[in-house]
C-alpha cells in the first residue's frame, strides 16, 4: 500500500504507541516496521498467534525485560580472527536467559492446541551448548569466573596471595616504623595498577621508594616502599598471565558461539518476536480490542467500532457501527458538519490496516472484514500551492493516478470527493465515480453534502446511505450513524453554534427559502426519529441484558436447589438401605420410605415440569433409552414401563424413581443411551429387572467389595435377580462369592447358571 494512505489514515502514530510497549530496542524498531499482510493465511496465523499470547500472559503473567539485540554480535563471528569480549557475551548471555524463561513458562501448554505460539518460541532451534558454556564461564555481574579454566584459578590465586602478602608486609611497615602519622588513610591502595601508600606530600622524603602520583589538591602523594617493588613486578607478571588465560577463555567460548551462530540468531529473533507479540497484547488491554476475523466475499460489518487513537484516550469515544447488507459494496454518509462523517471514514480505514497488520482493534464480537490489499484515500483539503494546484485538481490527479490499480480487492474512502468545483459538476462527478468504483468490484466509503449524491446512495443498487445524528434539540452530535437515511447538512446550525452575526444567519435562511431547496424541515424529523428509534433500540438492549442476566441468576439458583434436593433423596435412599441391610427395617417398610421421600421431593419440581410438553409419546419409551426428568432437570435411563399406571421409571444416577410420562422429554446433549450391555431380562424377577457383574480377573477381597457395592445398587434400583460372573479357573473366587453371598441379608437364594448359560462360572443370586 502507500505510504501516503498510512499517513493520512495515522497509522505511524498507532505504530508508534505499540512500538512503546516494546521492552528492547529491536522489539521497537520491529514494531515500527509493521506493515499489512497481503494474503488471508498470514493474517490468520497473525491472529491466532495474539489470541494464544493473550491467553498465555492471562494466565501466566509472563513479560520480558529489556535485553540487548544479538544481530552485531551474530555479525561479529561471521569474522574468523574475531573474539567476543565479555560485554558481548555477558549480552549473549541476559537474552538468552529470557529466551529460555519465555520457553520455560509455556512448559504445560502443549495440550492447550497453541501450535503457532509453541512454534514461534518453544520450538525455535536452541543453542544449548553455547548457553550452558557461557553460563558456566560468567557470572552474574559478567565477569569471568576462576572456574573457568584451570590456567586462570591458578594464576588468580596467585594473585590473590601477592595481595595477602602485600598487605601483611605494609601493616608491619607501619607498625615498625610508626609511619601512620605520616599517612592520610591507614589502607594500602592501588596507582598506576601498582599497590602504593597514601602518603602526606610533606613527608615524602622521609622514606626511600617511588612516588608514582599525587591527588587532586596535592596533599597526597601515592608512594611506593623499595620493598612492594618486587612484589609489584611480580604482580605485574601475573596480570600479564591472567589477561593471557582469559583471552584463551573468550576464545574458547567465542568458537563455541561461532559454531552455534544460526541458532542464536534464530533465539534472538524469537525472542525479538515474542517482545513484539506481548506488545500487541498489552495493545489489546489498553484499546479493550480484539482480533478482527476475515470474511472474503462478505461486506464490511464492524460492530461497536471506534477509532484507535480516540479509545487510547481516557476520555473514551462513542462506538459505531459501520456495516453493509450483502450485496452492497457502498456506504455513502451524509448529515451536518462535525457529526463523525470524516472519524467514520477514517475509523474504517484505520480499523482495516492495523487488523490485516495483525494488530488488536477496537471492535465488537460478530465484526469482519474482507482483506483489502489496497487501500486509497482522498481526505480533506489536499490543495498545493508549491504545486499551483487546488482541492478539485489534487484529488482529480490522485484519482486519475491510482485508477488503472482498483480492482476487487480495493478499499476506496472519498471525504468530500468533487468540493472546491461547481456544486453540481462536482456532485454529478462524485457519482460518475462511485458507480465507476463499484463496476471495478471496489469497495467504497463517501462522506458528501451533496444532495444529487445523497439521493443517488438511496436509489441506487450495492450502494446504502447513513446519516450522522444530532440531538434535534440542541443540534449538538450523538456520533451515531442511522442507517438507509439521508442527514441535512445544518450549516447554518453550526455557523450560529460557532458565533455568526444573526444578521448574516437571517438573510441566508431568505436566500435559502427563495431557491427552493430547503429540505431542512423534513430531514430534521428523519433525524429525530432516527434519534428516538435508536433511544428504543438502546432501552430495549438494555432491558434484554437486563432480564438475561436475571434469567442466569435464577438457573444458577434453580440448578444449585435441585443439586441439593438430588443430593438430599440420595442420602434419604442410603439412609434406608442401610437400615434395611442392618434388619432395622423390613423390605416393604424400606419400600415405602422410599416412595414417600420420592412423593416429597416430587413437588418441588413440578411447577418446571408443567410448562414443558411432552417430547414423545407413550410408545416411544423404552428400557435402556436416555431421557431427562424435567422436573429435576437431570437426565436418567428408562428402566420399566407400567402400561396400567402410565408411569415410567427411571434410573437418575443410582436413585431409581417412578415418574409421569408427561414429566419426560429427550436427553439433552447425548445420544440415546442402550441399555446396559450385561443387563437383561432373564425370566421371572422381582420388578423384571436382572442386572450382571463380571468379576473376573480380579483378587478376592477387590472382587468382594465389587460384590458388595454392586449389590447395593441393584437394591437401589429395584433389580429383583442378578447374575455374578466369576468364572471357572481353580473356583477359588467362585467359592468365595458364595460365601459372601450366604451372609448378605438381602440374598434369598443363589445357584450356578445353567450350562448354556455359563455353568459353574455364572452364579444366579435372586434377592428379596
């Protein structure tokens, strides 16, 4: 695109705030250099990789520091004879440890579908031994440690026992000689990288050695004994040889670096990138915006759009919609000056680089855009007088420029298109060229006062007209647009607003009512109706919002009753089974208790109940088949019929109830659900329902716990007989189950299965 287009649509300056949210250097230079995308696949990586940083910073709090760029260093070991000294490598070193902290933190989220994000820097070639080898060599101030190389501890050692020896030889000087009240500080100091005493300038001849400086006022003189001059040279040597060693070290570890030079450069443009990608995040928060999503071959439908650079404001900006119905191509805004004709333009056409740039807008859920590849503009007074030309030429010569460039793919924004001419040339113009656009397949946004063009953008086809609202009372601007409507201009509005003479004002409206062509009367009450309608829509957007959050409240709290209420019959069923497993109770008094919590619970649900119609009739119900219990609002398993009583019963996670057929509908969410695989009918039965257990392969005491909690639930959802399948093998564990089975109290009998049924590795059990 061109980048006059960026300049007239500020999109440098929008560049220039996310640059400022960069940490390093070369984060800011790569957000500055952002420009917008040409294909749809670009643009959506773009997108689903600040989608995954957004959620990734949510989550983890993750944000880098500043670090230094790597290019010049990458560059300097291209060069065979170069050696990296220990800035160079302590930078190396402060990058390489955010490289690795950033890939540390999306450790864990390589479930979460994040590919992009995972690609662009936990998957970057990593240069592992460079990293580990100048992390062993530095330490956290960027010096070289001893450890090193073996060469360096020594000589350092040394070093570090010339400077013992020193200090002790200096403090016996001054003690033998009681010399401190010679000196200005009682401490050995170092000049010319030589250990010296700080000696008063007045003693000096007093002691045989070399004075090597004097300080700033002169009452110091840094003098060396004759006997630190051996230990000096010595000193001396050994630096020699230090220097030595850590030349070899920096050598060493520059090899290193040379070897993995690619994948260096390959972290540090991750890194650079990730910088520039937090940046785009900390964008979104600070705009409320989001990623746009591309819709080719659909119009533009921007949905609570407002203009970047006003949403950074604290002052906030009113948000509008900009849309158009498919099958229209054109949007041509109309209405007084100052009401958001030129904001609206240029929102759209700022809104569409930064999104096909890959940047967060400021914009709505449902909003869209089709990808523009070229984007021209004619905005405002674009007259030169270095040129000799005028408003009229200068936008005729950008036209006639650019035309033979638009084709389908082409965003044009016309502000004012045909000013600075004859009014009606320029309006006849204005239309010749936006039918002109709209043969070429472009899509195109006017803003205009001519009234030929307004009438044009209501009549015709692709093309719709929108007006810029204004209170009708005080004629100030509401920033909204009305759609399929034309907006008068209200010059003479905005020139008393702005302080002409009434005189002036007066003997316009005469002119003005003399030709004929005030329309102002009827489009003010356009705009006061659109104005009302809009005050409906708002109230009555509000009012849905309203009764859908007190609608969210009132299922959080029927949801969290009839949780308690299932909990509540759960408990009132285990209370009674165990009851009955300890003979406190008989099996028909458990029955009943049973039934009559059911009944108590029952009416609870009942006013949810009526509403609902039945989804299905009679016929359509059967064993094995899932439903929803309406009135609880949970979804359970038919289990029976009763054909007398119409009465269905069901299974709602281990509680077995008898309910209205009326008080059933579809399982929400889940296919049908089959009956149990190893539950069916098996000749006569108590409530004729058989239920299965196979325990096969299992040790006794797990397998006789199975039994007991598989006995239970049989008990619970009315199972009349069962069947244990354990098995033959040695008929250890079948002798096992019988023994269990003799004790269990609600066991009236059991046998081994027929042959053709299993035999001695089936038991059939009939409970009470």
């Amino acid at each position: 695109m061109e980048s006059r287009t960026f300049q007239l649509l500020e999109f440098p300056k929008v560049l220039r705030v996310l640059a400022d949210r960069a940490v390093s250097k070369a984060g800011e230079d790569a957000c500055l250099a952002i420009a917008p995308l040409r294909d749809e696949a670009s643009v959506r990586l773009q997108n689903r990789l600040l989608e995954q940083a957004v959620e990734w910073r949510k989550e983890t709090g993750f944000s880098l520091s500043p670090f230094e760029p790597l290019d010049g260093l990458a560059a300097a070991t291209e060069r065979p004879a170069a050696v990296l000294d220990q800035d160079a490598l302590f930078a190396l070193l402060k990058t390489l440890e955010q490289a690795k902290a950033a890939r540390e933190a999306l450790q864990g989220f390589d479930q979460r579908g994040w590919d992009e994000l995972m690609e662009a820097v936990a998957r970057a070639p990593w240069p592992a031994t460079a990293w580990s080898a100048v992390r062993r060599c530095l330490d956290d101030e960027g010096r070289l440690r001893d450890e090193s190389s073996p060469g360096l501890m020594a000589v350092r050692g040394e070093i570090r026992g010339i400077h013992q020896r020193c200090t002790k030889k200096v403090k016996d000087f001054i003690l033998g000689e009681d010399l401190a009240r010679f000196l200005q500080d009682e401490f050995m100091t170092i000049s010319s990288d030589r250990y010296v005493l700080p000696l008063k300038a007045n003693f000096k001849g007093r002691f045989q050695g070399i004075i090597h400086d004097y300080s700033q006022t002169g009452e110091t003189c840094y003098f060396e004994p004759m006997f630190l001059v051996e230990l000096n040279n010595q000193l001396q040597e050994l630096k020699q040889e230090e220097r030595r060693e850590e030349r070899k070290v920096l050598e060493f570890l520059t090899g290193i670096v040379r070897q993995e030079r690619e994948a260096v450069a390959d972290a540090s443009r991750a890194l650079v990138a990730l910088d520039v990608l937090l940046a785009k995040t900390a964008l979104a928060q600070a705009l409320g915006g989001r990623t746009l999503d591309l819709e080719p071959g659909l119009p533009p439908r921007l949905m609570e759009a407002r203009h970047p650079l006003l949403a950074l404001d604290k002052g906030g900006v009113v948000p509008l919609d900009i849309k158009l119905q498919p099958g229209q191509r054109a949007l041509v805004i109309s209405g007084g000056n100052a009401g958001g004709k030129t904001v609206c333009l240029k929102t759209l056409g700022l809104i569409a680089l930064m999104a096909f740039s890959g940047l967060p807008v400021p914009v709505g859920i449902g909003s869209s855009l089709p990808l523009w590849k070229q984007i021209f503009v004619v905005l405002g007074d674009e007259q030169s007088l270095e040129d000799h030309v005028s408003t009229f030429t200068a936008q005729v010569r950008y036209l006639s420029r650019v035309w033979e460039r638009v084709d389908q793919d082409t965003l044009f924004l016309l502000d004012e298109f045909g000013a600075g001419t004859d009014p009606t040339q320029g309006a006849a113009l204005a239309q010749s060229v936006l039918d002109n656009l709209l043969e070429r397949g472009a899509s195109v946004l006017v803003a205009t006062h001519f009234p030929a063009l307004k009438a044009h953008a209501l009549a015709a086809a692709g093309v719709r007209a929108a007006s810029v609202l204004f209170d009708p009372g005080t004629k100030k601007p509401l920033f909204r647009l009305a759609y399929d409507q034309v907006g008068a201009s209200i010059a003479l509005d905005v020139a008393r607003e702005h302080g002409l003479p009434e005189a002036i004002l007066a003997k316009a409206q005469q002119y003005l009512l003399l030709d004929g062509s005030d329309t102002t009367a009827v489009l003010d009450r356009l705009n006061a109706q659109a104005v009302t309608r809009e005050k409906e829509l708002a109230a009555l957007s509000e009012e849905r919002e309203r009764l859908r959050a007190k609608r969210a409240s009132l299922e959080a709290r029927f949801d969290k009753e009839r949780r308690a209420l299932v909990d509540e019959i759960k408990a009132q069923a285990q209370t009674v089974l165990h009851e009955w497993k300890n003979e406190k109770i008989g099996r028909k008094q458990a029955l009943k208790k049973l039934a009559e919590a059911r009944e108590g619970l029952e009416g609870v649900g009942s006013l949810a109940a009526e509403a609902a119609a039945p989804a299905f009739g009679w016929d359509d119900l059967r064993p094995g088949q899932a439903v929803e219990y309406r009135a609880w609002g949970r979804s359970g398993v038919v289990l029976d019929k009763d054909e007398r009583k119409r009465q269905v019963k069901i299974d709602l996670d281990g509680v077995a109830l008898w309910v209205k057929e009326a008080d059933l509908g579809p399982a929400q969410g889940a296919a049908p659900a089959k009956a149990p695989a190893a539950t069916r009918d098996s000749g006569p039965a108590v409530e004729g329902l058989t239920r299965s257990l196979d325990l096969r392969g299992q040790r006794a005491d797990e397998a006789l716990r199975e039994l007991e909690r598989f006995l239970d639930d049989c008990l619970l959802r009315g199972a009349g007989r069962a069947e244990i399948i354990h098995g033959r093998g040695t008929g250890a564990l079948r002798r096992e189950v019988h023994e269990f089975l003799r004790q269990f109290p609600a066991v009236d009998a059991f046998a081994l299965a027929p042959e053709d049924r299993g035999g001695d590795g089936m038991t059939e059990v009939t409970l009470k």
